[in-house]
C-alpha cells in the first residue's frame, strides 16, 4: 500500500511540474505530452531504486527507453496512414499495436538479450 501511495505522490508532484512547463512552452498540446508518461516513469523508477537497487531500476531505465523508441515508430506510421490514406482511427491504431509490438520485442532481443 505504501509502495502505490509513494507512486501516487510522486508522479502527481512530477505530473504538475511537467504541466507546468509545458504551459510555459508553445504550443500549448506539449502540456499533455509532458504531463503524462515521464511523471509515470520517473515515480515508477524511484521505486524500483528504493525497493530493488539501481542495477534494477537500469534495466528498467532501459526498457522503458526501448518501449519510447517504439512508440516514436507507432506515432509516426499512424499520423502518416492516418493523414495520407485516410485511414479510421479504431483500423489504424489495433493495426498499429502490432507494429508496436514487433517494433518493442525486436529492440529487446537486439539490445537487452
């Protein structure tokens, strides 16, 4: 329970700095960008280094890194089937989760195997 209450804490303190420069950026859409998966990310790795060690919370650090680099490619393959074949959203995002996917598993077996 303290281990979620810490998390809570954390991420919505790191959450509201975040937000915070995001409005301080132009245009205004970097808020949301900044608001939410670096605050999740950041509390999530505070704890793992304060429950497992920093050897640990490395490799977290890593995946967690690895799964960015796939979503870049998830993101930038939607926007453009979206843009250009005017593709609907639901068709595009569940065919994109698979390329996610692959994208996210074969950057693990390259780098972290």
């Amino acid at each position: 329970m303290k281990d979620i209450l810490f998390r809570i804490i954390i991420g919505g303190a790191v959450v509201s700095g975040f937000s915070l420069i995001g409005e301080l950026l132009k245009p205004k859409s970097f808020a949301g960008l900044f608001g939410a998966a670096p605050s999740v990310s950041l509390a999530t790795l505070a704890l793992a280094v304060m429950k497992e060690g920093k050897a640990y919370a490395s490799i977290e650090a890593r995946s967690m890194l690895l799964g960015s680099i796939a979503f870049i490619i998830y993101a930038a393959v939607i926007s453009r089937w979206m843009m250009h074949r005017r593709m609907q959203v639901l068709t595009a995002t569940t065919v994109g989760l698979g390329l996610w996917l692959v994208c996210a598993f074969g950057l693990w077996y390259v780098v972290l195997r």
